[in-house]
C-alpha cells in the first residue's frame, strides 16, 4: 500500500454510456477541462465534501455533484467491490438552468 492510508487509497473512474453522450455536447475546451478535474478531484477522496463537491438530495441524477466553473459532474461512489466512482451525468449551468445533453433538467 506504501504510505499512504485507506482514506487516500485511488478510486478508479468510470463514465456511463449516458454521460458518455452528454460529453458529446460539450465544446473540446469544455470536455478537456471537466475530465482532467474529474481526474484531480474524484481519483482521491470523493465523497469529502468542499466548496466544489457536494452530497446532493435525492434526486434522478446522482447523489453527488462536483463543480468545475459552469460545468457539473454527478457521480456515484461505491467501495466494494471496488473503490470506484462512476459518472453519471454532465452538465452546462447557466444561472438557475441545467442542460444534460442538451436538454434542461430539473433537480428535485
């Protein structure tokens, strides 16, 4: 494990279909600044909340919301079998808008 404790141990990254689609909408600049925040932020203790990653109500999405600017990305975590946080869903805000996939989404 060298030194580092359980709490910092990696989580593997995984992006569903569906947010693999949602991607899609996003311009390259967009799309290369959410997945390297993806990368720093969520590899390493995901489910510490912070001024960017927070725990959600329940919702249709996913129980987890990372900010990166005007992007989102909601995600799920689970420790076993593996430690692994898969994405579920990315999206553009704009004020008090969501659009996934190019579609308005409401959080409820």
């Amino acid at each position: 494990m060298g030194g580092l404790s359980k709490t910092q141990r990696r989580y593997e990254i995984e992006v569903t279909r569906e947010a693999e689609a949602h991607l899609e909408w996003l311009s390259a600049r967009d799309r290369a600044t959410l997945l390297d925040a993806v990368e720093r932020r969520l590899t390493y203790e995901p489910t510490v909340e912070n001024r960017n990653r927070k725990r959600l109500r329940p919702n249709p999405l996913a129980p987890w919301e990372l900010r990166v600017g005007h992007l989102r990305v909601y995600f799920d975590v689970a420790e076993e079998p593996r430690r692994l946080v898969t994405i579920q869903a990315v999206g553009i805000k704009d004020r008090d808008r969501l659009l996934i996939g190019g579609e308005e989404v409401e959080l409820k």
